[in-house]
C-alpha cells in the first residue's frame, strides 16, 4: 500500500457491506497512469453491464423461495452440508453477519454507546497513512462492539452450508430472520466458471418478490447483477432468456 499513497489521484473509499466484511476498504480513483486505450475500455464494458443487466430485467419475474426451501434445495441439488455452529467457519460468518446487520440497523444504538458511523470518521486526505490507520482502528473498535449488542436486540438464525467444487468449495450463508443470502467460493481457477453457474443458480432460486423488484431491494439489485456477471466466454443470459420464454409460451397454451 505504500506505493498508493505517494501517488497524485482522486481517489474514493467504499465500506464494503455484506458476512464476508463490512469493514473491508475498497479504494478506487482516477489514476493519472490510465491511458485512453484503457478509459475507452472502461466505457466499453459498462456499456456491455448496462446492457445485460436490462436483458435481465425485461425477463425476470416474481419467483421467490423461503429460507428454508432454499436450504432443502441446496440439499436435494447440490449435496450441501450444513456446518457445525462450533465450527470456525461457522462462527466466522455469524461474526461477519451481525456486524453487518448492526452497520445497517443499529446505527442509533452504536452512536447511544459512543460509536457514530464510522464513514464520518473517514479521513479527508487519503494519501495520510497515519489517519487511514487510525480510521482502521476505529471501524475495528466499531465491530467488536457490535458484537457485544445483546441477542435480544440483534435477533439472529444463521446457518451456512458448504457445496464442493474439486478441491474448493462454495460457501452458503443465510439469515433467516432477515430473509439474508450470501454465496462467495474458493476453488481452483479451472473449476471458477462451474462455481459462479452455481452461484447463480442458487440466487436465481432464491428469486425477489413483487415488492422487491417495485422497490429495488438489496435482494432485487444483487440478484440482477449476479445473472448479468457472466464469466467471459460463457453467457448464461441467453440460455436463461430462452428457458423463460419457452415457459412463458407453454403457460399460453
């Protein structure tokens, strides 16, 4: 990270939420190294997002599942073993879980307890190393604080299951009381396209209802992006648009 610091940009920090992190730093900026070649890139593959995700859009329909169907279809498909709650990974994701869920819900309750937000705590000058650490230290403070909000408060059902891959694995995280659903993989970089297919057929399971998809839910908007990310080479979209129009004319019938 030294090398970031010295360097002229504009640069923009993100708390990225969600179990796997809430206090993970994202930075990004417009680096003066960045050519046109690159820029012209960039646009490019916006506009190629912008365009598969309004495919996606025009197609997608109401069909959620619950929870717990969701849970007996990772069974039934795909063989998925729940973890043990003593487990580490088990206790990793709950930790990661809560702390997100208070970021979201709780802020009032931390600021009762000396803890405002910690994006109002962000330094102005993100080229002073000192002041990001200590910003650092802050969201770290933060989060263990979050932990210690009573179970009364932050009520929780968690569960994580596990689906292998080769020698990696997919992890499933869900939240029941919240309706939360997060999917993230570790596997060998030739078995990362059979991964993300079956990333994507778990949240397309999943689904949104009607008022997710009227209010542009979390649930709605990440679902959206997973079903138009297609790994290069690969593109799902079609083969799913036309699964749904065969539907769609068999309904008519």
């Amino acid at each position: 990270m030294k090398k970031l610091w010295g360097r002229k940009t504009a640069q923009a920090v993100t708390i990225i939420g969600g179990s796997d992190g809430p206090t993970s730093v994202f930075l990004a900026g417009k680096f003066t190294g960045q050519t046109f070649l690159r820029s012209l890139k960039g646009r490019y593959m916006d506009s190629r997002m912008k365009r598969r995700r309004a495919k996606v859009i025009k197609h997608l329909a109401a069909e959620p599942h619950t929870p717990k169907e969701l849970e007996r279809y990772l069974k039934k498909k795909y063989h998925a073993r729940e973890y043990s709650p003593s487990s580490s990974r088990a206790k990793e994701g709950f930790k990661n879980t809560k702390i997100s869920i208070v970021w979201r819900e709780h802020g009032e309750d931390m600021q009762q307890l000396g803890y405002p937000p910690p994006e109002t705590k962000c330094p102005n000058n993100l080229k002073n190393q000192e002041a990001v650490e200590q910003w650092h230290r802050y969201m770290y403070e933060y989060d263990e604080a979050a932990l210690g909000l009573s179970d009364s408060l932050v009520p929780m059902d968690f569960h994580i299951y596990g689906i292998p891959v080769g020698e990696g694995s997919i992890q499933v995280e869900i939240e029941r009381v919240r309706g939360l659903l997060n999917v993230s993989f570790s596997v060998p970089s030739g078995k990362r396209g059979c991964a993300q297919s079956i990333m994507r057929d778990i949240y397309r399971y999943y689904g949104v209802t009607k008022k997710d998809m009227e209010e542009s839910s979390d649930r709605y908007l990440t679902l959206v992006t997973i079903l138009a990310d297609s790994p290069a080479g690969r593109c799902c979209i079609k083969k799913w648009c036309k699964g749904k129009k065969k539907k769609e004319r068999r309904g008519k019938h």
